[in-house]
C-alpha cells in the first residue's frame, strides 16, 4: 500500500507519521497482517539520506510502535510490495 504520492503538496513530518499509523491500521484492519512493514521513500536507505522533512518523519516514525524498517528507495518498494505501508513525499 502506497501513501501520499504527492497528493499533498506541502506535507509535514508530523503530516507523514499520521500516514504511516492510518497504514499501519489499514493493514491490519483490512488485510489481516499482523505485523504490516512501514517504510518511508526517499533518495537512499540510509537513515540522513534526502531532504530536511524525510530526515525528521524518519525520527518520528522511528519512534512509533510500529514495524518501520527504514527509509527505502523506489525500485526496493516495487520489489517487496506484498506486506508493507509506505508514507511518502513523494
């Protein structure tokens, strides 16, 4: 499940950790998954990768009780889509 991809123009950080827990809760609410993956696009997997707002939601999805495995790059979300919620900026 993909969120925001630019449906938003002017997203927050705090705007990307409210996505990343209604994914999360879809997920469990409407697929049944247990554990749903939460990733968070952006220009590399490592965490001070991208720009000044995918820094900070990185924070505070880190935060979350929630399975967030990092920030992911496109091509890795098109790969392994079967079990994830991915909040993005993009």
């Amino acid at each position: 499940m993909l969120l925001d991809v630019g449906a938003n123009v002017d997203c927050t950080a705090n705007n990307l950790e409210q996505f990343a827990v209604m994914g999360d809760i879809y997920c469990r609410s409407i697929f049944g998954m247990k554990h749903p993956r939460v990733g968070l696009l952006s220009i590399g997997e490592e965490e001070g990768k991208g720009n000044e707002l995918t820094r900070t939601a990185f924070q505070l999805l880190k935060r979350l009780p929630i399975n967030f495995i990092a920030t992911s790059k496109a091509a890795t979300y098109t790969t392994d889509m079967s079990t994830s919620s991915w909040p993005t900026d993009l």
